[in-house]
C-alpha cells in the first residue's frame, strides 16, 4: 500500500475542510491534553506534599496517607478523561471516513463532536471492543512484547468494522469484529506498522512545540489511518 498516496489523499480531505475537522475534534483534543499534562502538575504537588510531611514528623502517617488519597483521586480522574477522549477521538475517525467517502456536507453542529454517541450501539461497542483489544493485547504482551505488537496491529479496524456493520443494517458482535479485523489485516499488519512509524517526526514536533503541533497532527494522522482503512475494505471488496 502506498503510504505517500494514502497521505496525500488525507491531505486532500483534510486542508480544504479543516476549519470543521478542528471544531469537531476539539473536545477529543483537549480532554487527551488535558489527561498528557495533568500527570506532570501532579507528581509535583505530590513530592510537594512530602516534603511537608517530613518537615512536620508528628503528623507524618496523616498527610503522607492525604497525599496517596489525592494522587489515586486523580489518577482515576485521569484515566476517565484519556478513555472519553479516546472515545471521542473514534467519533471524529467516523465522522473523517464520511468525508472520505464523499457523505458529509460539512456543516459544524455540536453533535458531530460527539459522534461517538449518535447511536448507543456506536458508543457500547467503541468501548467494549477496545477493552477486548487491550485485554488480548495485554495477555500477548504478558507473554512476549513482539506477538502483542503484531496482535495489536491485527486488531486495530476493529471498531471501524462494527460500525460499518451496524450502518449496513447487518450489526456484528465485538468478538466478530475483531476477528474480521484480524482478516483484513492479514499480509498488511507490516504495511501499518510502516504507517505508524512514518509519523515518528510528526510525534517528534508535537513534542517539541509542547502539544501545539497537535491541532494539525492528531486530525492528519487519524485521516490518514481512516484512508488506511477504506483502501483495506476496498481491496477485499
């Protein structure tokens, strides 16, 4: 598969319309910066925290158990936000593969931001397919780090699949899902990973601009892994 021609397609969908892409991805983008730089604020105020307990020896076993109590608090805090803007993240995916297709007219309304939760059978299926994916990922990984990689690329249409399914009037189960999966990326999980690893520098400048780059980045790599996903369907149809 070429990846200059899946790129520049994405490109293509994406530059002319990105005023509407930006505007319906903005919650998935600042809820999963939100969850990056809540972390950092955190440990520090946590060490913070310590160092006052030692001053105060006396009361040491109190504070030091308050401090444990706020980290775990927003540790939960946390993981909840990165999961909805996962979440939404996969709303917006659907919302580009219209685009792609050519069934969108590009009207912003607040529903496309949460496209995730158009329908139920969207919104319970993303979420339980990708703890399905993470569990079975996390067992192969358990076990060896290369076979949970390959696994996790063997997996990764999964929810493209199901929705696919349910708007087809032919709704699936989330362990079909994963196993069509698993056969439409078979002799291209390379292929993928490849594609993945071509964003290296991409990852690099959101890094270095402290997450600006993002605004641009995130929306023309899921673009891009949407284009991924429609040429696959295309070549097994």
């Amino acid at each position: 598969m070429d990846r200059t021609s899946l790129k520049n397609q994405a490109k293509a969908e994406l530059n002319p319309n990105f005023s509407y892409y930006l505007r319906i991805s903005l919650p998935a983008l600042l809820l999963m910066a939100f969850a990056t730089l809540v972390p950092f604020s955190t440990v520090h105020e946590v060490h913070h925290g310590e160092w006052h307990t030692l001053l105060r020896g006396d009361i040491f076993t109190v504070t030091g158990g308050r401090v444990n109590e706020y980290w775990q608090m927003w540790q939960s805090i946390v993981i909840f936000l990165s999961l909805l803007g996962v979440l939404l993240m996969i709303g917006v995916i659907f919302a580009m593969m219209d685009g792609l297709r050519g069934q969108s007219d590009y009207q912003f309304s607040w529903l496309q931001m949460f496209k995730i939760f158009e329908r139920g059978e969207y919104f319970l299926g993303s979420l339980l397919i990708g703890l399905l994916q993470w569990l079975w990922v996390f067992l192969w990984m358990f076990l060896l780090i290369v076979p949970g990689i390959v696994k996790a690329m063997a997996y990764s249409q999964a929810q493209w699949i199901y929705r696919d399914a349910i708007d087809s009037g032919q709704p699936i189960g989330y362990t079909e899902a994963i196993k069509r999966s698993r056969e439409l990326m078979y002799g291209h999980k390379w292929d993928f990973f490849v594609l993945l690893l071509s964003f290296l520098g991409w990852w690099l400048l959101e890094l270095i601009t402290m997450g600006l780059a993002s605004i641009w980045v995130i929306p023309y790599r899921s673009m891009t892994l949407a284009n991924f996903y429609l040429k696959l369907t295309e070549e097994q149809a």
